[in-house]
C-alpha cells in the first residue's frame, strides 16, 4: 500500500538532507583549527630545514677551516701574522688605524 502524505514526506526527506547537512558543516568547522595548526606546523618545518641546510653550509665552511689550520703550516703563519700581529725575525710590523671622522659637522 502507497499511502501519499503530500507535502509532509518531502518535509520530511528535506529536513533529513538539512539536518546531514548541518552535521556534515559541524564537523567540518570543528576539524577547521586542527587544518591551521598543520598549517603552521608545515611552515615551521620549512623554515627548520632551511636553516638546517643554512648550518650545516657552516659547519662544512669550519671543517675546511680547521682542516686547513692542521695540515697546512702557511695558514697558521698566515692567521698568526693578521690576528696577532706576529713577525718573523728581521721583519717590522706595520699597523695601520682605520681613518677618523669628525662627529661634528659645520653649519
């Protein structure tokens, strides 16, 4: 038997389709800080790995440095000679001062 309700059975189909609308649109809102959260977790992981990338360029440039300063006796005399003003026997060291500049100025 197919009883017609009229319009009370397409009320009912649409408030089914508003009410799955509804929870659908809930979860979705709810899920909506946990997205940014990822969000900002991504870009933070980005900028960690460039400035993983950015330290270990470093850390090779300072192995070479320290390679060079163990094998190689012109680098120790060359660093000996411009950060400690060293000099081998006979020679004169010579010290230049950076220029100075009058702070005042003449009107």
């Amino acid at each position: 038997m197919n009883v017609d309700l009229g319009i009370w059975s397409k009320l009912t189909r649409v408030v089914i389709f508003l009410v799955l609308v509804a929870l659908l649109l809930g979860v979705g809102i709810s899920y909506l800080p946990v997205i940014r959260q990822n969000e900002q977790y991504r870009k933070r992981v980005l900028q960690l790995d460039a400035q993983i990338l950015k330290e270990l360029e470093t850390e090779k440039r300072l192995r070479a440095s320290i390679e060079a300063l163990r094998n190689d006796p012109k680098v120790v005399e060359r660093l000996a000679r411009e950060t400690l003003g060293y000099a081998k026997p006979g020679e004169t060291v010579i010290r230049f001062e950076p220029a100075r500049t009058n702070s005042t100025t003449w009107r």
